[in-house]
C-alpha cells in the first residue's frame, strides 16, 4: 500500500499548467482511503488548482489547520461554500488576533473570518493542545515544546498592531506521519521550528527514523544562525525526501538544495509518493 501528498497552494506553482501560486499554503494527504487536507492556502487558489489537478474536496473527511494565520485558513470559506460541512482540527488558539510589525508598518495577519462565520458555513471545529491521532499511522503533533537554543522563530509577529506583544505562534502543529521508512512531517509554516517538531514527533511516536518533510519550514523570517543549525541537524537524520516551499524563503531554500541531494521544492503540483 502507498500514500500520497499533493500540494495544493503554495507560493510558486510547479510545471503543471494552469495552476495558481498565492502566499499560502496547503496539502491534500491519501492514506488507507483518508483523504485530509492539511491548511486551506489564502483562499484564492484552493479551489482551482484542485479542479486543475482532477482533484474533489468533496472527499475531504477532515482538514486541519496548521495554526491561524491567513495564509493557511482562507481557503475555509470558499472550501465550506463548495463543498459543504467539514470536521476542523484546530489548536485552540487558533482565532487569536495576529499581526506582522516589520519597517515602521503593521498588518493584521490572523485568519479573516470570525469561529461563529465558519461554523454557520458548516465548519465543525475540534479543537486539543495536545498530541493526537488523525488516522491510523497519522498524527497531530499539537502544541510543540520549544527546545532547541537556535530556533528562536519570527521576531515580526505580534498580538497587538502597535507591536508590544511577541507572539510565538503557540498553535504551530504539523502533521505526522508513520510510513515504512521511518516518519514523515508535513509542516504548515513550522513557527515552533523544524527541529524542535521533528523532536517532538520523534518522542511521541517512538519512531527515531525520519523519511521526510514536506511543507514551509519558515526560515525566510528568521537568523543565520537558525538556518545553519537547522542544517546541521537535518543532516544527522538521514533525510531521503526533504520538500520545502512556501515561507522556507529563497535563500534558505537555496542553501538546502546545495546541501540536501534529495531536496525538491514543494510547488503546486508537486506530489511525494510513499510507502505504508
């Protein structure tokens, strides 16, 4: 048996024609007749890029978000109007109130529908801190404890638009999945910092092997020195799939496909193949 990851948004879209990039991302995961999609993209493109890639979100059975930042929870309004009523995993953190402070400006950057708007679209909201099953072999990681020294995160974001309060993302959750070759991540934005989830994921399931990741691995937002640790780490995992896209940044981007041969960068269109 085999599974599958398809990326739906992301940023840049890859060779298959017709497909839409936005500042967003989300991924659709097949597995043992599960079908899940992982974060909505902004909302622009969801829809359309799944239609072009032949595939019906009508079979969605859950969709989890990665934490609440417009960028992964847009896409819920167009999703629900189209599809109908759909089960929501979230952190229930997820509505707190985001902003992005950078050069003397502010923006608000958190999800742009209130809870009591999605559920009236038919959004069923489930909501846990903690570790927790998906689907057989499939997990959420939850709230990811913060222990590496280099990953200290995005120091743009706050709670407040006068910039007064950090925020730290503490919703960041990605998606874990158990396969033949060892663990395989899927990360929405991965605020609480690759290493630190991989860790975490590694703890939780008692798998040490890791296959892959897959997914935004946010280093565009952050130091030299967390994408030269994040690296140094990386490698003593033995990564066969690294698949980054999304806010993983140029330059980052760059540098792990000079230092990963397995690197490929996670496009609309993409799809990873993979083994139970």
């Amino acid at each position: 048996m085999s599974g599958r990851i398809r990326i739906l948004c992301d940023n840049t879209a890859g060779a298959l024609s017709g497909t839409l990039g936005e500042h967003g991302f989300a991924a659709l995961l097949e597995k043992d007749g599960e079908t899940i999609l992982f974060d909505t993209g902004a909302g622009q493109t969801l829809l359309h890029n799944a239609q072009r890639m032949n595939q019906d979100l009508k079979q969605v059975g859950q969709v989890i978000l990665s934490h609440g930042h417009y960028d992964h929870a847009g896409g819920l309004w167009p999703l629900l109007q189209s599809c109908g009523p759909k089960k929501v995993l979230a952190h229930p953190g997820v509505f707190t109130r985001r902003y992005a402070v950078r050069e003397g400006s502010e923006r608000s950057v958190g999800i742009p529908y209130s809870e009591e708007f999605l559920a009236g679209l038919g959004a069923s909201f489930d909501y846990a801190e903690g570790f927790r099953p998906v689907a057989p072999g499939i997990f959420l990681t939850g709230e990811v404890p913060r222990t590496t020294e280099f990953e200290r995160g995005d120091a743009g974001l706050f709670c407040d638009a006068a910039g007064c309060f950090p925020d730290r993302v503490p919703d960041d959750q990605s998606l874990v999945i158990v396969t033949g070759k060892g663990l395989l991540l899927l990360l929405g934005c991965c605020h609480a910092g690759v290493v630190n989830t991989v860790e975490w994921a590694r703890e939780q399931t008692g798998v040490s092997e890791v296959y892959g990741i897959v997914g935004g691995c946010h280093l565009a937002f952050c130091s030299e020195h967390q994408i030269e640790g994040t690296i140094r780490t990386l490698k003593k995992y033995g990564l066969k799939k690294l698949c980054a896209g999304h806010c993983t940044g140029f330059a980052a981007s760059a540098r792990l496909a000079r230092e990963f041969p397995g690197f490929r960068p996670a496009q609309v269109g993409y799809t990873l193949e993979f083994e139970e």
